[in-house]
C-alpha cells in the first residue's frame, strides 16, 4: 500500500510537498485529499465509459468443448443437487443411494460463461472480441449487456493460434458508446496502471484494478501456448476470459486470456492478449472468418550466451529440427543453422521471427540467411500454409438431439419427505437442457412443477404428455416451489 501511495504522489508531482501545500485533508477535516480523489474520478470516469462496452456471454458447449471459460453457477448448483440425491440421509436406507438422473441422456452438452468486448459497428451489427475458449464448440450463444438486454450471438471468426474469437449480434438499439476505444499495447511500460473488467463467476460487469507487472510472457494453457502476454495483478478470474484490459486512458490494451493459479483463483498473476495481435486478425476474422498465416516448418529456439559464444555469434535464433517435406527443409535448413535474417530483416528473437514467418503469404518466396558452421548461406524458402489454419469460417455445431428438454420424476411420499415438502402434488425437475427455453427461463434443478399452464400436474408420465404435445412457439407456463418459495417460470417451446 505505501508503494502505491508514493506511486500517486509521484505522478501528481508533491513528492517533498507539506500535506497543506498539496491540499491534504487536515486533521478532522473529513475531506478528502484532491491526489485521491483525482484518481478516484479518473476510474470511475472509465468504469462509466467501459461498462456499456463489455458483455457477459453464456454458451452451451458440445462435449468437445473447452469450459475453463468459467464454470457458470448453474452448473456448481447442478452438482449440489446431484450430491443431495445421491447421499443417503443419517439413519436411512444404510448402504443404497437414490439416483434421479436418468430421465435425461448423460452425454447432454454443458453451459459455459465469458466475458466479451465490443470493438466496432457495421451499421446494426456490432462485433465482439473475445476468447476462442469462450466460444469454442458453442452452439448456441447468448450475449447480455449491462441494461439486461440479450442478444443471440453468431460466431463469426475464430483463431485458435491467438485464442481470439469474433462474435456478431444485431441491434438497433446499440450506439457507437457501445463501441469500446482501442489503444496500442506496443506503448505498454511495465508499471503502467491496468483495469480489468469482465464477469468473474458470473459476477457480471465486474471492475478490478492493478498495474502492468511484467511484459513479453509466455504460458502454456492445456492446448494452447500464448506468446508475448501483457501480465498484470489486476485480479483476473475464472468468467473474465474475453473481457479487456484498459490502461489509465479507459482504452483496451489486451484481451483477458488467462492466470497462473495454484488454487484456481486470482492470486495476482493474470495474463492478458495484447490489443495489437487482435488488431492484426480482426479484419480477417469478421471478413473471412479465419486467419491465414505463413508456415516455415522448423524448430527454433533462443540463443543463450553460452551458445553464442559457441556458435560464435551475436545474434540470431538456432533451428533446432526442420519438419519433411516442410518449406524449411524444402529450402535447406539443418538442424543448428543460426537464422539471422528473414527477408533481409535482422533476427532478433524466436518470436520475432515467427511474427514475420505469419505475416508471410502462403506460396511467396523470401530469402533467409543463416550462419553454418561459420559461413554464411542464403535459402530461398517458399512459405507454406499454417496447418493450424482452420479450412473455413466457424460451423455451427448441431446441438445434442432430445426429445424432452426437462427431465422429471413424480413428487413421491419418500421423496417429499427427503426433501421436506409436504401437502404438494407434483413433479421434481432432475435434469435440465443447458440453453434450452426452459433453462433460460429460470427453471433449475430442484425445482417442483406443481402446475402446468394453470393446471395441476399429477405425476412425471401427465407432465411428460403435456409437454410432448406443446408446438414450436407455444407458451409454456410452470408453476414452481423452489425452497417454499413459489416461482412462475414462462417460455416458448422451441
């Protein structure tokens, strides 16, 4: 805390000032200090401007899909249930479980949730940046904006190499303050303030603060390898995935990605895409849908000094193998080749090299100079096409067929008494079809249906037969006791 009020102070200029030339609040004053509350307005003044820009996402997955997004909170309230129906009650029925999950198949999808960030406007369309992870699989996609509208979202484009995905959604409400304002990460210094905003655990709209720690990171998340991450202690949690990193400006310096965690929660090391690689693959995700990138096909690594002294060089990177048949083997390079030019660039860095390798149209030729075994050699190398390139814009995966979207047993003596109701006739919702009408609606796991458009439900085969005969479109209104509590739950059947 003291290093971060030296740090105000220092910004503002009244390091070696008296409290009462700076305007310090005075002993019982109660007022305030301008520094403080010049910096109080400034993240408020931001927090305003951002908010009406940032959206949560909710996204039902096929059982491909990633969920690292952010485990939503219906599905933590889903196993709680599950653990009460399973466990025995002290006393009861020693050794036998009771299980009423079988009104439903198993390999269901799952629901997910993100963060998202709207980056530009064509006319009524307006585009979301946001993670791949968060959108992957997804087959139905809900947008929600701070006013509490939703959208139904479409994916546009997505690029796995970058986890960076686009997300469309149609509006003629929105305006362009709906449009965040993009900033340059290439200015980011270490030390910069950050602000991080998304939906933590649901927990939407959410605005965190922090400084930039370290620049240039790289970190292996299951599948993925992020290079060159922005990393800061703004806290960064499971839900923030997509959402921006804005610097003191309000602008969007990165695209919250990731954290490094051994709880799984924030501790203060979070990792953020920075806004200049988006930049670079927006254009191609909203008009084509994916990103064509150059490929070399070989190994390389960093030259350490031990290394350059052996090799005896000063710059450059080592190739450690060269892929057959690749257009680096192709063109010639071995294994310990030294690349210290690439289309007569200097080569500084492994991740130098593979930005202008990526930049590189497919089927173009480009001259590189390599050091082996002290002599120097140019290789003309014919760029190939990244396998990683997706064949076409993202498909809509088919959603899991089903025939009954909720799952129910009858509301039986033994399990009223379980579950302490009495005088209730009914059904027990056991299962619920993630992004289905009826789980948009708010109908839970839990919950009992005691009525069915006004009518009282009798048994699991009466609402089964009811809800079997509802069309496309037609209302469906359930009449629920959810923890003694009465709840009416209305949807249009799909």
């Amino acid at each position: 805390m003291l290093a971060v009020i030296l740090l105000m102070m220092l910004t503002f200029g009244v390091i070696g000032k008296t409290s009462r030339e700076i305007g310090a609040p005075q002993p019982n004053s109660g007022a305030q200090s301008p520094v403080i509350s010049a910096l109080e307005d400034g993240f408020i003044a931001i927090a305003e401007k951002t908010e009406p820009c940032v959206v949560s996402i909710t996204v039902v997955q096929g059982m491909g899909g990633k969920k690292d997004s952010g485990r939503s909170e219906e599905d933590s309230l889903r196993e709680l249930f599950r653990r009460f129906f399973r466990q025995n009650p002290q006393g009861e029925n020693p050794g036998k479980s009771l299980d009423l999950r079988s009104a439903v198949p198993r390999d269901i999808p799952v629901s997910a949730s993100g963060s998202g960030t709207i980056v530009r406007r064509a006319g009524n369309t307006f585009y979301i940046l946001t993670n791949n992870h968060v959108v992957e699989s997804a087959y139905n996609v809900t947008v929600r904006l701070p006013d509490r509208s939703q959208y139904k979202g479409t994916v546009v484009g997505a690029d796995p190499a970058t986890d960076l995905a686009v997300i469309s959604i149609k509006s003629n409400t929105l305006s362009d303050k709906n449009v965040v304002s993009l900033g340059n990460s290439g200015d980011v210094r270490v030390g910069s303030w950050t602000l991080a905003m998304g939906s933590p655990y649901g927990f939407e709209h959410t605005l965190t603060v922090g400084v930039v720690s370290a620049l240039h990171r790289e970190l292996e998340e299951e599948d993925i390898l992020y290079t060159d991450l922005i990393q800061t202690d703004a806290a960064i949690n499971k839900g923030n995935s997509g959402g921006p990193l804005l610097d003191a400006l309000g602008r969007v310096i990165g695209i919250n990605a990731a954290i490094a965690s051994p709880t799984g929660g924030s501790v203060g090391i979070g990792f953020a895409i920075p806004i200049d690689t988006a930049k670079a693959v927006l254009d191609d995700l909203i008009e084509n849908g994916r990103v064509v990138r150059g490929w070399l096909g070989a190994g390389i690594q960093e030259l350490s000094p031990v290394l350059q002294d052996y090799y005896n060089v000063k710059e450059g990177v080592i190739v450690t193998d060269a892929e057959a048949k690749s257009p680096g083997a192709t063109a010639g390079l071995k294994g310990e080749d030294i690349i210290v030019r690439y289309g007569g660039e200097r080569v500084l860095s492994t991740s130098q090299l593979q930005r202008l390798v990526a930049e590189t149209a497919p089927g173009k030729s480009v001259l590189i100079t390599v050091i082996r075994r002290g002599a120097e050699l140019n290789l003309s190398a014919s760029i190939g096409i990244s396998p990683l390139t997706p064949s076409s814009r993202p498909k809509q995966p088919p959603p899991i067929s089903s025939s009954l979207e909720i799952g129910v047993r009858t509301l039986t003596d033994d399990l009223a008494r379980r579950m302490d109701i009495r005088g209730v006739r009914g059904v027990v919702v056991t299962d619920i079809w993630p992004g289905g009408p009826a789980h948009e609606a708010g109908l839970d796991e839990g919950d009992v249906i005691v009525a069915f458009n006004s009518i009282p439900v009798l048994n699991e085969a009466d609402f089964k037969n009811r809800y079997s005969k509802a069309s496309a479109g037609d209302i469906v209104v359930l009449k629920v006791l959810r923890k003694g509590s009465v709840r009416i739950v209305g949807f249009r059947r799909e």
